[in-house]
C-alpha cells in the first residue's frame, strides 16, 4: 500500500485545477506519522495550504527531536525509512509554503 498527497487550489477563472505538489510514497512509515499524530499523516487531508503546512511543521520537528525513536519504526522490509520520511515532510512543508492558502491537501491510502 502507499500513500497519495495532492496539494491543489481549482481556478475558477480557468476552470482548471492546478496541482501544486504531487507524490506516491510507501505506507510503511505510517507509523511513525502515528508516533505524533492518532490519526497519522490524514491529519493535513482536508486542510488548506496554510494550515496543513502547520501542521507539517510540527511533524517535521517531531521527526527532528524524536530521530532515533522514530529510525527504530524503518520498515524491516526496507521499502521506506526515517531518512525518507523525513525528506518528504521537507518537501511538504516547502509546498505549503509556496502553494496558494486556497490549496487543498488530499491524503488517499
């Protein structure tokens, strides 16, 4: 399984949707998007640009502050780990930050 993240803002004068951040990544790490959150990385689904990016924030510190509680939730079988994990949240922050406040994250596992 894996995840699928979306940040998107539609255009109602192009009628289009405009994707801002876009990416597949392994399931895997779930738990240690659980290690701060119950619900895991679906807390940003649903949230605008400016909110989500909060959010991620927070997890990214929590990834900085917890490193070696967290490397011990690597995935034995190797697809995903902390490293990645971590990288992906950097991205997501980025994104937040940049994208439209009207985006719109959307998290499907």
């Amino acid at each position: 399984m894996s995840y699928d993240f979306w940040l998107a803002s539609s255009c109602e004068t192009c009628n289009t949707n405009h994707v801002h951040f876009e990416v597949n990544y392994t399931s895997n790490i779930g738990p240690m998007f659980r290690h701060r959150f119950k619900d895991g990385i679906h807390v940003i689904n649903n949230e605008n640009a400016n909110v989500g990016g909060r959010i991620l924030f927070d997890l990214l510190g929590h990834f900085l502050d917890n490193k070696e509680e967290l490397e011990k939730l690597n995935p034995t079988n190797g697809w995903g780990d902390y490293e990645g994990a971590l990288k992906l949240i950097r991205d997501m922050v980025k994104a937040s930050m940049y994208a439209p406040n009207d985006a719109v994250w959307t998290v499907y596992s």
